[in-house]
C-alpha cells in the first residue's frame, strides 16, 4: 500500500496509482482534521490528486521532488 494511514495522517509513499483513490476518499471523508504528509511521493495518479483537491485535507510536507511540489502546489492552490 503506498498510502500508510496513521490516524489524522496520511503518508504518501513512492507511486500513489489509481487503485488507492477511492480508500483515501473513504478516510478523508471519516477524519475533519485530516492531514497529508507528500514527502516520499514521487508520482501521484490524477484521481487522488481529484480527492485531495475536493476534501482539500492540511498539507503537513510536499514532495522533495520539486517539479512534482510546484504543480501539486499549483493544483491544491497554495501560493
């Protein structure tokens, strides 16, 4: 599983594919105070980027990826 749930956290681990939107919508919907950690995440599939965009959890750390953390940045509208 490349999205590990610690209880208000989720961590985003290495590919993040289509397989795992539906469970992160699940959680998200479940946790007000929901916070995502990107760090360790080196592609994110559109349909999560959908969720994240739509439940528009806390951003605890964007990717160290750079390219990937500016267009995240851009999607999620953080400036």
């Amino acid at each position: 599983m490349t999205i590990e749930y610690k209880n208000n956290l989720a961590v985003f681990n290495d590919v993040v594919s289509v397989e795992e939107a539906e469970a992160l919508l699940e959680w998200l919907q479940k946790k007000s105070a929901a916070r995502v950690d990107l760090s360790a995440c080196t592609h994110l599939h559109p349909a999560n980027l959908q969720v994240l965009m739509a439940a528009k959890p806390a951003i605890r750390a964007w990717p160290t990826d750079a390219g990937l953390a500016i267009w995240l940045m851009s999607a999620l509208s953080v400036r």
